[in-house]
C-alpha cells in the first residue's frame, strides 16, 4: 500500500493506492526505491485492485528473462469495488483520485536515473472510461499519460443509463475526446472487447470514437487478437492468459532503450500495437527492419516451374531453398500464396530482384508480408504490387526431429472466390445458400453479400470430405470483417462438419461497400461445402431475437413500465365508465397495444430527417428521440421497437400473476397468524401520517432518496395484503353467522384465492356494495404496487452504494433520486390509504385514466437511453391520482 498525502486520504477516505509485488521483488520494492516503469491499473465496476496480478506476474517473469534490465511497476488502485456502471455519481471522484496516484507515482521516481514523465495506464471495464475522463480536467496535463489500454470497456454509451450523472459524464468525456482530438494525437489508446461471450458489455460499445484526425486509437475484439483468438467474458479478460501475454510483450516492444521508459514515438506504439493485436507476421517486432537479407549457407538451390507446389521436411539434414521464376506466371495468374506449417519466428520467404539467374544473394524479407494464423503462417501477394520481383525464394532450414509442410500456388483471384447470398433480416431463415468448393487449392474466399447489419445473424456450416485417409492439417476457417477488427477463426479437422456463427458487433459504415468474407485455407484435394442448412430456418427467429435483447436488453425497463402504465390508465378508465375496476391481466390484454404508441414515435423520427422540424423540435428544447440515435448508429429499425414491446407486455403480465400469485400465499400465512381489524374508513391526511411523510422526507433529504423510497415501498407492501386478508376474513364471518340465522340458506361463502372478485354470495346489499368496493381497491393497488416495484428496482443501485459507502458518508452526494423521492414518499403515504370511492367521484378523473398514454409514448421516446427518466413519467401519473383522491 502506497501512503497518500494527508490532504489527498482525507479528500478519498474509501479509495487506496497499492504497488504489485511478489517474492524477492517485493522484499526488493518495501522502501519505494523504484527504478522501473510505472503502469497503472484501474478495476472496473465492482472491480478489485488485486485484479493487477496477472499483468504483475507475467511482467515480473518477462523481465526475469531479460535480467531486469528493464521491468515494470505495476500499481492498483482500490475505489472500494463501487458499482459506477449503475451510479454515476463517485465517477467524477474516482477521476480526480486517479489523477492525485499519478502525481504521487511520478514522484516515487523524482530522483532516479531515469526517472518517467508519464504513466501507462491499463482499465478494464469502467476503469478505461475513468482514465479517459483524466483528460476533462482542468488542471491535467495530457503528456502524464502516454498508453492507454481498456479492456472490455463500454466507451460509447453506458451499458445500463440508470442516472443523470452517468449519461452526463459519458457525454462530456465523449464530446472532450470528439472536440479536442487534436491534442490527443500524443496518447495512444487500445481497446479490446471480449466479443459474444461478454454478455455484460457488447463489443459495439468497446469500440472508440472514429476520428479522421486522431489517427492513434485501436479497437479490437480479442477473438481478432493474434495467438489468442478467442472470445473473453466481462471478467476473465483481465486474467485471459493469451491477452495479458500480448498486452505484456507490447510493453516491452514500447521500451526505448535510450531513456528505457516507454517509447514518446506515436508511430512506434501503433505500429507495435498493430504488430501484437492486429496482424502478426510470426516475427519478433523490429522497428525498422532490415529491407534486405544476404541468403548465405550451403543450402541447395531449386527451381520450381509448377503453379503448384507443396513440400513435407522430415528430418532433412540438409538446407534448400526453393526458387519459382515469376515471369511465366505473371501473364496467367494475378496472385501467388504460400504457407508454413513451422511456426517459429525466423524468416522464411523472401523476394529476388530482378535477376536471371534462379539464384540470388541478396533477397528482399516478405515474411513481414506473412500473416500468423492458429496452424500456419501465411502470405498472399498480388503480383502487381510487386513488379520488380523475378523470384520468389522458400527457405527450408536443416529440420532435425521436426516435421512440417509447405505449399505455395498462383491463382486467378476469381478462380478462388465465391459469393454467397446471407439471411436478410427480415426473411427469418426462410432462405437457403449452398456453394460446393472442389478444392485443388489451399486458399478460398467466401464473400457474403449483403451482410452488413448487426441483426443479420446465422450460422453457416461447412462440410469436408476428402478423396483419401491419409493425415491431414486441420482447416482454417476465418470471419474477415473488412471495417472493424472483429474477425474470429475457426479451427476444424479434416473432413468434419464445421459450424460458424456470423454475427456482427458492427454495422457496417454507410461509406464503406467492402463485403465480409469467409477465407478457407483448405487441404488440396478436399471438397467443401459451405451451406445455411433447413436445419437452420426453425433455429433463425430465436437468434435474431437473441441479437436484439444482446443489443437492447437494457432498454426492457421501459417497455415494462410502459405497459404497466398503459394498463393502469386503462384502470382508471374503466372505473370512471363502469364504476368497477378490472383486472390487471384482462386489462392488460385490452390496452398493451403496440399500435397506440409505436407509430407516433416513428412518424416524429422520420419527421426529424427534416431541417424544419428539427429546428422546431429544438425550439422547444425537447430532448433527441432516443429511437433516432440508435437509428444513427445502425442499431435501430422499427421490428426492434415491437419486439421489444411484445417482451416488455409477456413480462408486465407475469408481474401481474407473480403479485397475484404472491398476495394469496401471504394472505393465507397472515390468516392462520392473525385475526385483522375491520376495514375503517379514515382521512387520507391524519397528523400521524403527516408525521410519517415527513419523517421520511427528511431520511431522503440528509441519507438517501433510494433508502426513503425503500421504506414507503415495503410499508405499502402490506396495503393489498392488509385489504385482501380483512375483506375475505370478515365477509367469511358474516356468512357464517347468516347461515346460521337462516338454516334454509345451503350457501356458504368461501374464501375466494383470487384478486378478482371478493365472496358476495351471502352478503347484504351493503356488504356486497363494501366487498366491491374493496375489491376494486385491491387491484388498484396491486397496480400501483406493481408499478412502484420498477422505480424500486431502478434506484436499487444508488441504495447499495450508500450502504456500502455509509462508514465514510451518512449522506449520500450526489443523489440521484433525492428530490424524486420525497415527492413518491408523499404521494405513497396519501395512495396507500385511499381507495376507489374517493376516485370516482373526481372531476380530474378523466384526465388522470388518459394521461398515461401520452406517459407511456414519451417514456418509450425519451427513455430508451435514460432510464433515470422513468420514475419521472410514473411519479407524475400518481401525482394525478392523488389530486383525484382530492378533487
């Protein structure tokens, strides 16, 4: 642990600053005589400062290896495991913290030889959108911060928008990098997301702003990522081995050995960024490599004339390189591409200039042309690019005790490349693709045409056959996503049934009219089959819907609430017309109708396609339709919105059952325990209640809104209970005594297990007139109830918060839901004790049954993105129906 100034550890009592180290090297680092260089990491939500021990430790290991003549420093800091990705409020605090560790991390190093003037900084999750922040301050200066690297951080837009203060911090962090790129061209940023198996934050949200002049930020999918190629969930890839063993050698490819700090070269840090995340060549990186090689040693020289050729080395004691005149295949063939199965980092494939002779001294290196793959490593060269070449050179170095394989070929490149139609997105399966590859050849392109929406997604299948037995290498299949690093590979033996999931994190850029492809790199004398099977069409409509809940889980909230609500005005309607109040599920049925509010919200985002509505639109300061965002980032088109909404009715109705469900089991434990009181009919307002309301507005007002939202919440629980037990228990006991007055009555009433209807058989007409009543009561407030649950749940993570943070703070700052909650708790005191009679009468009925529509529309338009914004819409509903309880 790192001690912080007084100033700074009394400013951040719950936020701590600690150095990684372990064995001799932390016996070595006890006085803070540092001489290394200072990394930072940041944990992310609810995230741990131990979660630096994998960097620590593969770092520590890497400099063992080089003798510590460089290492690294890898510090942590503690934010208490807070949960910012569900409250914004600590996310400015944590920032300026974050900027006080590196002011006491550079002085650690005041007085050493080579002492740093910046710090790398590694953030996973929330902690890169932190240390992004960094550069809003006013007082920070940019050159503190060299390399960024964020894992699995959601940098366009917050994954669940449950406060103003996190969509505020994310527009200012977002529009500061957007507004000032210039002066971030220094720092260089590398994001990596963990692709499909991150199902807490989707790979579209990890890529970083694109910026022509900020030519100095990298996004990749870790299934992109040489030598890991595979997908992460949100918290293994920060001890994903393959990506902490890329992250770790890129560090030490960013020393310069001059100041033996991390290298102030921008270029530099892209191009070894690039080098270990984008494409490797199965070299070592070398900033500038030689462009020519001297082919030496008593290796012999081959000429090869053949299109075709491929060559197995099997203890061969003798070296030989393998040389094949261009000339004659330049007039036939417009490609050549060769491949190596031996997977070391010598070079292997080099280019003779302009010679007649099939030898060559000297020879330009294409292995830096190669490409790493999973079994092989390969080049592909178009021969035009490559005019001053007479000869390509294969070297094949004495292999003793190893066994490998080489091929090259020249080809036509329509020869190799096929095109097959995909899914539209609204063909839901029910069409079929299938091509059939002959292959005599070790290279295939697929393009997929057509397949540049995120909600295209399905699955393709290829089939390997092969005319022999014999051993083969496995196929290679590869996903290429020409406008985002986002490919993913496939390995498969050979023949087998492969089957490859194509989905996209990105839609594709309206500016951008490459296709993605599907690249075999097959055995020769294979057959391929690359098909969308019947087998899919049953399989399509579940995968599509699984993209928009991937895309738009967070947005379910609203389109609950939303039905609720409309469901509840719905109520409110049919009390106002016939006296009586339905039933929560039937009405449900009625009123949930997706025609009510869906087109208007289309119709005004078509309109904003319009300068002049749009200038009216801005007039009125009315905030961006949420819909048209999504539809400016391609991640919107009008099936999603009724999809979501049929989700947001099917979940509404089994609310609705589950507080059912619920209200008859307590009722049943509540009437074996207790005998309740008569129903009394008491003013909404009495002093005690006054004292009530106030006393939890002052709770809301000096600790937390959620706590005083909580507290209304589980006193209100009982109201439907309380309701239900009492009218059952004593319209029980009053048919009891009539049956008993009267012998000729056979009725006897029963305790009915349903909200719907309370017993009415042996009742008088004022206690059938009590038992409607109560009834309509009853479902009114399970309504209510089932409404209010939703606000709970939305504020639940501001509580949580304050409660974990209530040693160091009683009050919590900022609070979210201060203001929103003194206003439910007073409208909750008078609702919990009122009842429909008091609400038929109203003159502001009809007002109050119809508003709710117009809620629900601007709940759906304004609170996609902001669910902060729902409470509100809710709140001033019931506002409406205590005013009914008056008026």
């Amino acid at each position: 642990k790192i001690k912080l100034p007084k100033k700074t550890a009394r400013r951040y009592p719950a936020y701590e600053l600690y150095l990684y180290g372990e064995g001799n090297y932390a016996e070595e680092n006890k006085n803070l005589l540092l001489t290394g260089i200072p990394v930072l990491f940041l944990p992310g939500n609810a995230g741990s400062y131990k979660q630096v021990r994998s960097l620590g430790s593969i770092a520590l290991r890497k400099a063992e290896d080089v003798d510590f003549k460089y290492h690294f420093n890898f510090f942590s800091v503690n934010f208490n495991e807070e949960l910012v990705a569900l409250y914004g409020g600590s996310l400015q605090r944590q920032t300026k913290f974050v900027h006080e560790c590196i002011k006491v991390i550079l002085k650690l190093y005041k007085d050493q030889e080579f002492a740093p003037s910046s710090v790398a900084i590694v953030g996973h999750s929330m902690g890169g959108l932190v240390a992004r922040a960094l550069l809003t301050l006013k007082n920070f200066k940019p050159e503190l911060i060299n390399l960024l690297i964020t894992q699995a951080t959601p940098h366009v837009a917050p994954v669940m928008p449950l406060d103003k203060y996190l969509t505020d911090f994310y527009t200012a962090v977002n529009n500061h990098w957007i507004l000032k790129a210039q002066d971030l061209r220094n720092l260089t940023t590398l994001s990596v997301a963990g692709g499909f198996r991150d199902y807490q934050v989707r790979s579209g949200l990890a890529f970083l702003p694109r910026l022509s002049q900020h030519d100095s930020a990298l996004s990749v999918v870790s299934s992109a990522v040489p030598r890991a190629w595979a997908s992460t969930d949100h918290l293994s890839i920060v001890w994903c081995k393959e990506l902490i063993l890329a992250t770790i050698r890129a560090f030490f490819d960013l020393i310069d050995e001059n100041t033996r700090q991390i290298t102030e070269d921008p270029k530099k840090r892209m191009s070894v960024l690039n080098h270990h995340f984008v494409r490797h060549p199965a070299k070592m990186y070398e900033e500038n490599p030689e462009a020519f090689t001297h082919l030496t040693g008593a290796f012999n020289w081959i000429t090869v004339k053949a299109s075709k050729w491929t060559y197995s080395v099997y203890n061969d004691s003798d070296g030989k390189y393998f040389s094949f005149p261009l000339a004659s295949h330049r007039k036939s063939y417009s490609h050549v591409y060769c491949e190596n199965s031996m997977l070391d980092t010598s070079s292997w494939i080099y280019g003779c200039m302009n010679t007649n002779s099939s030898m060559c001294l000297e020879a330009a290196d294409l292995s830096w042309r190669a490409e790493l793959l999973p079994t092989t490593k390969v080049v592909m060269l178009k021969l035009l690019d490559y005019p001053s070449l007479s000869h390509i050179v294969i070297q094949v170095p004495p292999a003793v005790g190893n066994k490998y394989t080489l091929g090259c070929e020249f080809f036509k490149e329509d020869s190799r490349t096929v095109q097959l139609p995909v899914t539209h997105i609204f063909s839901f399966g029910f069409s079929s693709s299938k091509i059939l590859l002959n292959s005599t050849g070790l290279l295939y392109n697929v393009q997929l045409q057509h397949f540049s929406q995120i909600y295209q997604a399905f699955k393709i299948y290829i089939d390997s056959h092969c005319q022999s037995l014999k051993e083969r290498k496995p196929s290679v299949y590869r996903l290429h996503i020409p406008w985002s690093y986002e490919d993913s590979i496939t390995v498969a033996k050979v023949p087998s049934l492969a089957e490859i999931s194509a989905k996209l994190h990105i839609a594709q850029p309206h500016s951008d009219s490459s296709l993605p492809e599907l690249n075999i790199y097959s055995s020769p004398d294979c057959q391929y089959e690359v098909s969308k099977t019947v087998l899919f069409y049953s399989y399509y409509p579940f995968i599509l819907v699984f993209q928009i809940v991937r895309f738009h889980a967070g947005a379910f909230p609203v389109y609950i609430v939303s039905n609720i609500l409309l469901t509840y005005g719905g109520q409110l309607s049919t009390l106002r017309s016939t006296g009586q109040c339905s039933d929560f599920s039937l009405q449900l049925v009625r009123t949930a109708k997706p025609y009510k509010v869906e087109p208007l919200i289309s119709i005004v985002v078509f309109l904003q396609g319009f300068n002049w509505f749009r200038e009216i639109w801005e007039s009125l300061s009315l905030p961006e339709v949420d819909a048209a965002v999504l539809s400016s980032q391609d991640a919107w088109f009008p099936l999603v919105s009724l999809i979501l909404f049929l989700f947001g009715t099917g979940i509404a109705y089994w609310s609705g059952v589950f507080f059912s469900t619920s209200l008859r089991l307590f009722s049943s434990l509540w009437l074996t325990l207790i005998r309740p009181p008569e129903l009394q009919k008491d003013k909404l307002i009495t002093p005690s209640r006054l004292c009530g309301m106030i006393s939890l507005a002052l709770v809301s007002w000096t600790t937390c809104g959620a706590f005083a939202v909580l507290i209304i919440y589980l006193q209100y629980l009982f109201k439907p209970v309380h309701i239900f037990v009492t009218s059952v228990f004593h319209f029980q006991d009053s048919g009891h005594s009539k049956e008993t007055s009267q012998n000729s009555s056979t009725h006897t009433v029963k305790a009915q297990s349903s909200v719907d209807s309370i017993p009415e058989a042996t009742q008088s007409p004022s206690n059938s007139e009590t038992s409607a009543e109560a009834a309509n009561s009853l479902k009114m407030h399970t309504t209510v109830l089932n409404l209010f649950t939703w606000i709970v749940l939305l504020n639940l993570p501001s509580l949580i918060y304050w409660l974990k943070n209530l040693r160091y703070n009683v009050r919590l700052d900022p609070d979210p839901c201060r203001t929103t909650a003194i206003i439910l708790v007073c409208i909750l005191e008078i609702l919990m004790n009122s009842s429909t009679s008091e609400v038929k009468s109203s003159k502001l009925l009809k007002i109050a049954a119809k508003v709710p529509l117009p809620l629900s529309v601007a709940m759906l338009a304004f609170g996609r993105m902001h669910l902060y914004r729902v409470p509100h819409f809710v709140t001033f509903s019931l506002l409406l129906h205590v005013l009914c309880c008056f008026v």
